[in-house]
C-alpha cells in the first residue's frame, strides 16, 4: 500500500539552541580535561553527547525540502525553512522544488499522415510530491557521486534524465495524435502549425500524466521547433511553392474575370460599340492574356475596320 505524503511532525528545536549545547558539551570537555576532575565519565559523556548531537542540524532554504527516515520508515516532508536540530539517528534526503527549464534537442517523429517531422519542445518542471520524487523513482541509485554518496545536485540530475526520457515519449504520442499542416489534414481539424494553443495543452498534460508517478509537475510545456525532416524537406517546399502559386493564380483569375464582365457591361451600358458574340470572345480571351499575363502586353494597332 502507497505512503502518502505528509508534513514532518517529529520533534524539532530552534539550531541555534542545539548549537548552543554544541559549545556547552565541548567547554566541559575543556574545563574537566583542563582541571583533571577525577569523575572518569564525565569526559567520554560528553563525547558520546557531543557526536550524538552534531548529524542533527539541518538547514533549509526556500524552495528545499527534507524527506525524513528513522531507520527505514519515512517520517514525513520537513519544509520549515531556518536552521533547525531534529533527531539526529533520523536520514535527512534534501531536495529541491524549484522551477527547472528543459530545452529538448528537436527528434524525428511521424505525424499523423506518416510524415518525417522535426519536432522540439521546452517546458519548466518542478517536484510536487517530495515522497514520491524520492521513492517511488531510483533516483538515488542514478544520483550518486563519485564516492558512491547522495548529493543535491546529482539526485536533481537523476529527476532531470527522468523528465527528458518521459518529455521524449509524450512528444511522440503528441506529435503522432495531429497532422503537420492543413495540407494533408481534413478542413477544420487541427494541426500541428495551426493549433498552438490546443497542442501546447495537450503536451503538458501528456507530460502531466507521464510524470505524476515521481511527483513532478510540468508547469508549462511548448513546442519549440516544428519543420520537415531534411530528407523530405525539398519535396514539401516545393508543394508548399505550387500550392502558393495556385493560390496566387486563382485570385488573379478571378479578378481579371470580374474586370472583363466591368468592361463589357460599361461598353453596353455607355452605347460606345456594339460587338456580337464572336467580337465578345475575342475581346473576352484579349483580355484575359494580358490580365493575367506574366509579361507586359505589347499592343497590336489595328488601323482597319473591326
């Protein structure tokens, strides 16, 4: 059955105090050694005390937590930021809840439509749940210094790896739910370039649920870099080129048809020539050429009759 976490209850006092009795311990170690008392216990009592004493001071910073272990049995999550002294046969497993980035490389996935893409997110995270960042995930095995220690920074390092292995995966699974643009996706649905804000959301929490079993919560994710992969990069350019161009040539297309039927229309409306229907078309197809021509028109001077 799961320990849910829980704040550190135990017996705690003020560090200066504790230190205060530091001094007391070490000046009768002075004072008997200085003026030979003959109570022969008195000097190893206070050793023992002095020893006992010392691994009970803890400090902490804003934003630090202590998981406490008496003996293998967690004793809760010590938040109280100064410096205190807490039972000294009591594991003392600092970590850290503050903000972190993680800027991902950029990894080839396939959309939705099979498509080599590019794809790169940065996202901040931070430890939630101390109990669950600290034993439900081997951190401490991964966190380990050279001398086969825990430390801060190498424990952090392990949550770090975890995070990018778990980003890793819930940009996959994102990526592969949409497609790349609006050129090979249905009208209406939602695509990786055109929906920002919905795929932002849908990332963090995909991340949310990946990283919910070692207590970190993703407080922002974004997609960062989004392209074609370089093997087929040349291939969409240029179909992205032709679908601009269509585009392009359509408006043109219709504006020079809007302006024909103007032309015609003030013709007849005006009385300034009558033209039957073969004159019409070939007035019609003149213009046309030259609207939507790429080159200048060069004039031709008909000096006869029409």
């Amino acid at each position: 059955m799961e320990t849910k976490e829980f704040e550190f209850n135990g017996f705690r006092m003020n560090g200066f105090i504790g230190l205060l009795l530091v001094l007391v311990f070490i000046g009768l170690i002075v004072w008997s050694s200085a003026n030979g008392v003959n109570e022969s216990w008195l000097i190893p009592l206070c050793i023992v005390l002095l020893v006992l004493t010392l691994p009970g001071f803890v400090q902490l910073e804003p934003n630090e937590a202590r998981a406490m272990v008496f003996f293998g049995k967690y004793r809760g999550t010590f938040r109280e930021n100064g410096f205190w002294w807490v039972n000294p046969f009591m594991t003392k497993k600092k970590v850290s809840l503050r903000a972190r980035n993680l800027n991902a490389d950029a990894i080839k996935v396939n959309d939705k439509s099979g498509n080599p893409i590019m794809i790169g997110l940065v996202m901040v995270w931070r430890i939630r749940d101390v109990y669950k960042a600290m034993f439900e995930i081997d951190s401490q095995t991964m966190g380990q210094n050279a001398a086969g220690k825990s430390s801060l920074t190498s424990t952090m390092k392990a949550f770090e790896n975890f995070v990018a292995v778990q980003s890793d995966a819930a940009l996959r699974q994102v990526a592969g739910r949409y497609n790349y643009d609006e050129n090979s996706a249905p009208d209406g649905l939602v695509t990786l370039r055109s929906g920002a804000d919905e795929i932002n959301d849908a990332l963090k929490q995909t991340l949310n649920e990946r990283l919910a079993i070692a207590g970190i919560e993703a407080v922002e994710a974004r997609i960062n870099y989004l392209a074609y992969a370089p093997e087929i990069a040349a291939v969409m350019l240029r179909r992205q080129q032709a679908d601009a161009i269509i585009a392009a040539r359509e408006k043109i297309v219709e504006g020079a048809v809007s302006m024909v039927k103007m032309a015609l229309d003030n013709l007849k409306k005006d009385g300034v020539v009558e033209l039957d229907e073969e004159r019409k078309a070939a007035m019609v197809s003149n213009l046309l050429v030259v609207l939507c021509g790429d080159e200048p028109a060069s004039p031709v001077v008909n000096a006869g009759t029409l």
